[in-house]
C-alpha cells in the first residue's frame, strides 16, 4: 500500500510540473496569438465540421456501418 502512495504521489507531482510548464508557456504565447485569435476560431470550426461530416458520411441509418446494407445496391 505505501508502494501505491509513493508512486501516487510521484505522478501527482509530474502532472503539475506539466501543467505549470503548460500555464507559463501559454501566458507566453497570449501576446503573440491575440492578433490571430478570431481566425484560429474560424479556422479550428471548419476542421471540426469536416472531421463530423467526413466521419458521418457512408453511414447506414440501419446498419451503422459504412456502405449499403447486405442485399440493397443503394440504386433508389
């Protein structure tokens, strides 16, 4: 049990060393990134609503998988 701890501990402790170097790093780059933020904005929407649209695509509504269910040839 007190192996656990340690090792508990010692990973707790890495995680915030990280997220300290994640919060001085990014109060870093505010400065450099406010003249760019509403393009990012724009930029980062487009990417998800390809991402959702390419993984929805080719769905069966009856199947969930990809392509025609067995038997049809997707000619209406």
């Amino acid at each position: 049990m007190a192996y656990g701890a340690g090792a508990a501990l010692g990973v707790a402790t890495a995680d915030g060393a990280y997220a300290l170097v994640a919060v001085a790093g990014g109060s870093a780059l505010v400065p450099l990134l406010a003249p760019v933020t509403a393009p990012l904005r724009w930029v980062s929407a487009v990417v998800l609503v390809v991402l959702g649209v390419r993984g929805g695509w080719g769905r069966s509504p009856r199947t969930g998988r990809a392509g025609s269910p067995r038997g049809t040839t997707g000619v209406p």
